[in-house]
C-alpha cells in the first residue's frame, strides 16, 4: 500500500504546518513549531521529488514564491538573516524550509534543527494573526480559521 503524501492529501496530514495560502508556485505554510519566529514552508505546486524535475518555468515561480515568501517575513517578523533548506533524502514532495534566523536567537551561525526538541508552539489567536498578517503582506486572501 503507497503512502498518501503530506503535501496533496487532506491537512488532516499537516498537523505540523498552517496553511497561509496558494502562490504561484507552490502553497505556503506557516510551521507550527515558531523556535524560530516565522518559520515557513513553501510546497511545490506540483509534486516532484527534486528541484530538476521542475520544467524551467515551474521552477521560476517556485523560486519567485520563496523570494516574496521570504519579503514578507523580512517586513513582518525582521530576521537577521534567513536560511532557506531543501532536503531530498527522504522527501516525496519538493519543499523549501524558509527560516528566519535571530542574532540572540536559538542556532545562530548552526543549522536549525527541522525537528526541534522543545517546539515553541503559540496560541491558535497567535498563528491566526502570524498567518493574516502574511496573507496582508503578500496580498492572498483572507480564509477563515487556521
């Protein structure tokens, strides 16, 4: 029996990420675990296991949503830095790890850890208003709930 993938089945099977919204490559997610404020990933709209199975265009407006992706947490949350992650390995769906990095902040000059032992994990009001206050910046529209 095949495993349904996270990323195209139901977010019964994202617990771990709130939707903000489609762009044009791909959809974007804010993660829960906010060890890191403003953790994000963006979902390649079609699913692909790597970066080279992308047509040139495709990977284009990926790379265009991670660049406004990346935009709105810089105006929003005002990171030192970013570092962006894709991983292969293991992955059946191309995603790219948006990761706003701190000065003061946990892992400065390391690599974040994709799962955190101790996950901050905020209010449901806090990723409400994380996830507005996106979809504002990015111009999406607005959904109920998250």
């Amino acid at each position: 029996m095949s495993e349904v993938c996270k990323f195209c089945g139901g977010p019964e099977l994202r617990p771990d990420m709130v939707e903000v919204g489609p762009m044009p490559g791909g959809t974007l997610y804010l993660h829960r675990d906010q060890t890191h404020p403003g953790r994000l990933l963006m979902v390649s709209a079609r699913h692909v296991r790597k970066i080279t199975d992308l047509s040139p265009e495709e990977y284009a407006s990926l790379m265009d949503s991670v660049y406004r992706a990346a935009q709105a947490v810089t105006s929003i949350y005002q990171p030192d830095k970013i570092n962006y992650l894709v991983f292969g390995d293991t992955s059946t769906h191309l995603h790219i790890h948006i990761v706003p990095k701190y000065r003061q902040g946990k892992d400065w000059g390391k690599v974040f850890l994709t799962d955190e032992p101790d996950p901050v994990y905020l209010t449901p009001q806090e990723y409400q208003d994380g996830v507005s206050a996106l979809r504002r910046q990015l111009g999406l529209k607005e959904t109920e709930g998250v």
